[in-house]
C-alpha cells in the first residue's frame, strides 16, 4: 500500500553558486524528508556545472521535483528575491547548501 507523503505548506529555497556535489546532496535529503515541503526552489547563479550536475538538476526540473532558476549574474540579494518572487506558499525557508 502507497501512503501519501505529508506535505508541508512551506516553499524551500536553495540560492546557489558555484556548488555541485553538496548541492545534489542538500536536494537528496530535502527530497527524502517526510515532511515534505511544497517546493522546492534552486536559483542558480552557476554558468557551468559538471555535466553530472546538470543533467541531475534537468531531470529533477523536468519531472517537477524542483524548480531550476537558472541566474546569469552572481548576486545572493537577488537570488534570494527571485526565489521570493517565484515561491507559491507565503512562508519561504531559505537553506543553504
């Protein structure tokens, strides 16, 4: 029998930068919760990841299990303010990986 996953009424952001295996980690645990929240936000202020990385991230994106918002500048303030922008619930927890 599939129970359903308790969901918790909260959008998680990641501002991230410069970060790969830590980062897939940081989403690896948040996915795995039991709690989980209701979304899952990674601004990424990365030009280039290892290939690894990216394609990790594009699947998660593609399949919805994060939301990948992709930043060409380098800036934590407007990171922080895009994932603002973007979250769907009122209450925004931000981590960092």
């Amino acid at each position: 029998m599939n129970v359903p996953r308790l969901v918790l009424p909260v959008s998680v952001a990641i501002p991230t930068y410069r970060r790969e295996r830590v980062l897939l980690e940081t989403l690896d645990y948040l996915l795995a919760l039991e709690l989980a929240p209701a979304e899952i936000i990674v601004v990424d202020q990365t030009l280039d990841h290892e290939a690894a990385t990216t394609e990790r991230l594009s699947s998660l994106d593609s399949k919805g299990r994060i939301r990948w918002i992709k930043l060409d500048t380098p800036s934590i303030t407007h990171a922080m303010n895009q994932a603002l922008l973007a979250a769907k619930e009122d209450i925004v927890l931000f981590v960092d990986d």
